[in-house]
C-alpha cells in the first residue's frame, strides 16, 4: 500500500496479535463488554482486528492508538484508555475503517475471517511453567504452544484472515458457568461464529483430583497450573459441541475422555490383535470396603483375564499367576501417579497409596480425588519404549525412551531417550538389530489397527496422535515381543524433536479448515496405514548437499503441496469408481519401488530416486502420488502425460510441471509398475534399461525391452546435478 494510503487522524483497523503486542507477565485481550474483563470468566478476542485511531505516518509503516476502550487481561486489569498506548503497524496489518469512524470492536462491513478460535485456557494466579523435555514449542496447556501454533502454521497460512478468542478459567465454577449457558453465550450471534470455519480448543488438563489440593500444587514446577475437575471440563467441552462449535483441540469430548481416563485400557485387553497388557478397573466401592480385599478381587481378575487373552488366541493357557504389575490412576499426569507392585501384598499398598493416603515431599498426604476406579495392570517385561507420533494417519517420527530404575516409592525414574534406532538398539537391546527391527514392524502393525479402533471411535482419523509401545526381545534373537503402553491425546510431549511441532500444528490447522489429508484409502478393507511412513528417515540415502536456489528455498520453508483432493473411498462401490477412474483394474497400489542399476553417467541425485514410495492420499493432475520414505523425491504424473521422480522443487509447484530426474512415457493412464518400455535419464532424456517400477522390487516380466510406447508430447525438462 502507497505511503500516502494513510494519514495522521485517521480511523483504521489494524490486526492486534496479543502473544506480539504484550509483555508475557501482562497480556490484553479486547473484550466486547468491560465486564467481559472485569467479572469471571473474562472472556475476549485475543488475535484480530482492532479499532484505532493514525497519529504518525511513516514510510511503510503507521503508529497507532487503540479506539477501543476495553482491554483487559487475565486478572481483571484494565489498560487505561487515557493513557495514550500507541503502536507501530505496517501497512498491511492495517485497513481503513469501512463506516468512516469505528464505533464497536467487530467492524460492520468486514469481511468475515477464514477461521476463528475460541481457546480455554488457564487463568490461575499460579502460571504455567512448560516443563523442559516438552520442547521448544512448550506443554499444551501453555501459552508458548498456543503462541506456536499459531505463529507456524495459522499466521503462515491464513496471514491476518483469523481471530482467536479467549476464555481465561481459574477452576470448575468456571467452567461449569460457562456450560450451563453455552449455547447462549457462543450462539449464533457471537461475532466469532461469523466465521467461515470456527473450532474450540482447551488447554486445560482435567483431572480427578480436588483443585488446590497438596497432590496438584507440589508435583511439577508450577503448582498445579492448568489442573482443573475434569468432570466440570467435559461438561463444557460437550456443552460447547452442542452449541455448534465442533473441538479442534485435543479431540471430541467422548474420545478425549477415553483416553485421558484410560477406561480404554480394561475395555481393549481382551481383543488379542490390539496388544493391551491383562488390565481390570477395580472400582472404587471395592477399594473402600477394604484395600486388602480389593487387591485379593483384582489379582484373581487379572489372571482370569490373562488366561482368557490365551484362550482367545488359541495358545495354552499360562501356568503362573501374575505376581507383578502396575497400578494406575486416571486423568493423570504425574509420575507419582502410577505404582509398581509385586504381590497381592504390594498391589495392596499400591493400591492404599493411590486411594488414600500418600507420602508427597517427606509428609504424608490425604488423596482426595473422585475417580470411580484405579487400573491394574500385569507388568511387561521389555528392553524400550517406543513412541510413535502419527499425523494424518502417517508415522511422522520415532522415539525410544527407557525409565531405566524403579524408585523406592515405587515410582518409575530415570527417564532417558534416543532418536535413533541403531543406537536404541545397542545400548537397550544388547544389539540386536534385528529384535528391534522385528518390533518395530510389529509396533507398525498395531498402529494401523489403533487407527482403525480410533475412527470406529470419532468417525474419522484425528490430525494427530501417538501410540506408545513396549518392546522386548524374545527367546531367541532376532525375536520381539510387542505390547500397548499408551495411546497419547493431541498435545502429546514431543521430547525435543525438531520437524514435529511444525507437522502437527500444521495438521491442526488442516482440521480446522476442513482441509484434514488423514481420508480413507481405497483398499477394500485397509486405511491409511502409517506403515507406510518411515519412522526412520536416518536409515534413508540423502540427497547430497545442495547450494542452488532450490536449497535456499527449502531453508526459508517450502510451501505447502496443494494438490486435488482424492475423492472419499473406503470399499465396494468407492474402490470400483477408484479403479476406473484410473484406468487400471486394480487401483494405486499402496507402495511402489524404484529400481535402478548404476549406468554411466548417472548422477548420485539420480541414484537417490532408488527406494520405496508410499501412497499419498492426494491427487496431482488427475493421478495418484507416491512419495519416497526419505520424503525427498516423489513420483508423480506430469503435465505432459508423463510419470516423472522429482524432488521438493517439483512438489512446491504442486507438481504442475514436466520434469523430474527420471520419467516414463504414459500408456494409457497406467500405473507406473505397468508401464513397457524404457524408463528414460534427463536432461536429454536418455534411456535406460535399468529403470524399473515395481510393487516387489522384481523387475516386472511384461516390461518390454525397447523404447517407450507412451503417447505423450515428451519435451519436459530433464534434471541432472
């Protein structure tokens, strides 16, 4: 916009970021109302356009005071409206008020924002403190991950076409004021429901223990902030569900109940193919006729359900009872929270220990919580952990974590982590790889199946989830036995790994724009396994290092692939028209391989197109896309009515091109491994008769040895370097 577009006295808009704008110890948020700041719970915009008033111009740039009167923060401050607070705004955060003199907060003649927000989040007089090995982009429940969300993935992708608002709460009579009238409060009529997309997210942790209570305020570094009743927060959250506003953050309230109360644990141990460890809920009204009578009841359940485990998958029943295991509470966050056991003696004590009295920094403590039942649960003998963190239904990334001791109090400790499985293995598995190997093919296995159980659960595949497992080696090496440890909501810890963060938000925001990539695929009976990622890109060849522009390209970011949505099929009719719509009679095979020999003149980035391409569940041009499990090259149809392998640069132009390093003629809308005919080098488009697509990594016996029989034009740009 022109220097002269604005001048001193005028009345604008310019878009308030509070995360920006603020100093961390006070933050404003614009209320519609001065007792929307004043009285509990202050609720107001957070992020969107605000009303103000020119007093200085510069070149690209305007400094502004805010018109409107009511800011206030968290506590109930109010930034006074005197006082003459004045702003610097560029150009393009700024817009000319559409009624000449702004008199309201939501500008009339606006156009709505692509997307608004409505966050709960905490608003104690204890702060959030995000604990270290959460990473960079903080706990869930903190501002930093809200502020990280927002500034990676919303701002980057909506620019100022967005609105957050913010509810603060301070406990359960927050909450529950909230839900007996939120159908009135976030009505139709709210200015945020005047969105395109709206959604709610709570960065709250709820649990079952009394607020304020010692058990909340001396575990963790911040005294128990973001701790609140966890039956009040589920009444909001499906309150505000009904109210129309759908969750975007963690999950559906049903589901996220599930999982935090971990009820899933007993309802699944009895389906062999999920791999949950004999698990029973002892309820509570036992606990309370007596801990020792309670232990003996849950110890002969607990084998009743592992001898069951062994009848359902046709094994012999086992000859020993279980005689350790652990004990654990729901709606937890704390170590302290779980207990080791041996013994029907020691689940006893566990079992007093979580129910009613606990020693918490050397006194002893009453336990005051509401949980109906505690789970007990047969301890696993295993060498790792595993965690799984999936996105869009794909496996994005791998960690192994080990508590390597058990403490006195019966908690676990020690806690490290690897990122590598080659080292995880030597260090935790006596080296052998392959017991490690075979586990995490099994791990892969019960990922698909928990995605499966989690659609059966919320009709569709979250943005993103993480599955824990234990791993152990067998009896003989190369052996592993695989167990469920955990299945961890959205906002899961993800212990410092650098590419996740951006993944996940990004997937967050995919959901609440409707865009989620997460889609069944036509398979007969398959989803959108995440087998097909690879969890270990290490093991992987990179691409040799580059200094062309693509590489100073992919150091700013590369854009997002926005290619034609595959049209939703699951089975019978949808995989027909999937297949016929491709001209094959079998539809996209699910994984492809690239082959290749080493010819003369074949350049290493050539050679880097070799290896495994797993489906993507988009379309480009009308044609499936494959992408290599290094993520660095993709086989995909050109705009020439050739099968192209390119790299980031193809895919940042959403594959609207001709060129990639190897390409193959089309025959008649086949699928690559169907192709005859040679696969040919650029940048003259050589042939070469190493060049081969496969489903098995075997050369394909109908590949003709003579030129390509494609019909297309055949003058895309051949790459090299």
């Amino acid at each position: 916009m022109a220097s002269n577009a604005y001048k001193e006295g005028d009345d604008v808009y310019v878009f308030y970021r509070m995360g920006k704008r603020c100093m961390p110890q006070r933050k404003y948020m614009a209320t519609l109302d001065a007792r929307h700041g004043a009285f509990r719970p202050r609720i107001g915009m957070s992020d969107g356009w605000v009303p103000a008033k020119v007093v200085e111009v510069e070149k690209d740039r305007a400094k502004v005071e805010y018109s409107w009167a009511n800011f206030f923060t968290m506590r109930g401050h109010m930034a006074d409206p005197d006082s003459g607070w004045a702003e610097w705004f560029f150009f393009d955060e700024m817009r000319p008020s559409s009624d000449g003199v702004p008199r309201q907060l939501i500008a009339r003649n606006a156009q709505p924002p692509e997307l608004a927000l409505l966050t709960f989040r905490w608003g104690g007089l204890n702060e959030v403190i995000p604990p270290g090995q959460w990473g960079e982009t903080g706990s869930s429940v903190s501002d930093l991950f809200i502020d990280s969300f927002v500034n990676s993935a919303v701002a980057v992708e909506l620019g100022t076409s967005f609105e957050i608002w913010t509810v603060y709460i301070e406990d359960h009579s927050d909450l529950r004021r909230i839900a007996d009238a939120a159908s009135l409060i976030f009505g139709p009529t709210h200015p945020l429901r005047r969105a395109k997309h709206v959604g709610a997210m709570y960065h709250l942790y709820p649990t079952g223990f009394e607020e304020n209570c010692i058990p909340n305020r001396e575990t963790g570094q911040d005294g128990g902030a973001a701790l609140v009743n966890q039956k009040a927060l589920f009444t909001l959250i499906q309150a505000v569900e009904r109210a129309g506003i759908p969750t975007r953050f963690p999950h559906p309230s049903g589901f996220y109940e599930l999982l935090t109360s971990k009820r899933w644990t007993s309802l699944m141990s009895l389906t062999p193919s999920l791999r949950v460890p004999p698990t029973v809920a002892l309820p509570r009204m036992l606990i309370e006729q007596g801990c020792g009578l309670a232990a003996k009841y849950a110890l002969e359940s607990l084998n009743k359900v592992k001898q069951q485990q062994a009848v359902l998958q046709n094994l012999p029943r086992p000859l020993e009872n279980i005689t350790k295991g652990v004990a654990k509470l729901g709606f937890s966050w704390e170590a302290l929270d779980v207990k080791m056991w041996e013994k029907e003696e020691g689940l006893e004590n566990a079992i007093y220990q979580l129910t009613q009295t606990i020693e918490i920094s050397q006194e002893i403590t009453g336990q005051p919580h509401d949980l109906e039942t505690i789970m007990i649960q047969e301890y696993c003998v295993h060498d790792i952990e595993s965690r799984f963190y999936v996105v869009d239904g794909k496996v994005e990334t791998t960690i192994y974590t080990k508590f390597c001791k058990v403490k006195e109090n019966l908690e676990f400790g020690d806690f490290h982590e690897l990122f590598s499985k080659k080292e995880a293995a030597m260090q935790w598995m006596g080296g052998d790889m392959a017991a490690m190997e075979s586990g995490e093919r099994q791990c892969l296995e019960l990922v698909d199946r928990w995605l499966c159980w989690v659609q059966a659960q919320i009709c569709e595949l979250p943005p993103a989830i993480r599955f824990d497992f234990f791993v152990g080696r067998g009896a003989k090496p190369g052996e592993a036995i695989v167990w469920t440890l955990e299945i961890c909501e959205l906002g899961f810890s993800m212990l410092g790994a650098k590419d996740l963060p951006v993944k996940v938000f990004k997937a967050m925001l995919r959901k609440c724009l409707g865009r989620s990539e997460g889609a069944a695929i036509a398979d007969g009976n398959a989803w959108p396994v995440s087998r097909q990622a690879n969890p270990q890109k290490t093991e992987q060849p990179d691409a040799p290092a580059q200094t062309t522009k693509k590489a100073q390209k992919e150091a700013k970011g590369a854009a997002s692939v926005k290619v034609e949505p595959e049209s939703e099929t699951v089975s019978g009719e949808g995989q027909a028209a999937a297949s016929a719509d491709s001209g094959d009679d079998e539809g996209p095979p699910k994984m492809l391989t690239i082959s290749m020999g080493k010819p003369a003149g074949a350049t290493p980035d050539q050679q880097v197109c070799i290896g495994t391409y797993k489906l993507m569940p988009d379309k480009a041009n009308g044609h499936p896309v494959w992408e290599h499990t290094s993520e660095k090259r993709f086989l995909f149809h050109g705009i020439d009515d050739c099968w192209y392998v390119g790299d980031e640069e193809e895919r940042d132009m959403r594959f609207d091109c001709d060129q990639g390093y190897i390409r193959h003629q089309d025959s008649g809308d086949t699928f690559p491994h169907k192709l005859t005919g040679f696969w040919q080098r650029g940048p003259d488009w050589t042939d070469d008769a190493t060049v081969f697509a496969s489903k098995d990594g075997k050369r394909p016996a109908e590949i003709d040895q003579g030129s390509s029989k494609g019909k297309g034009k055949a003058k895309g740009k051949g790459k090299r370097r």
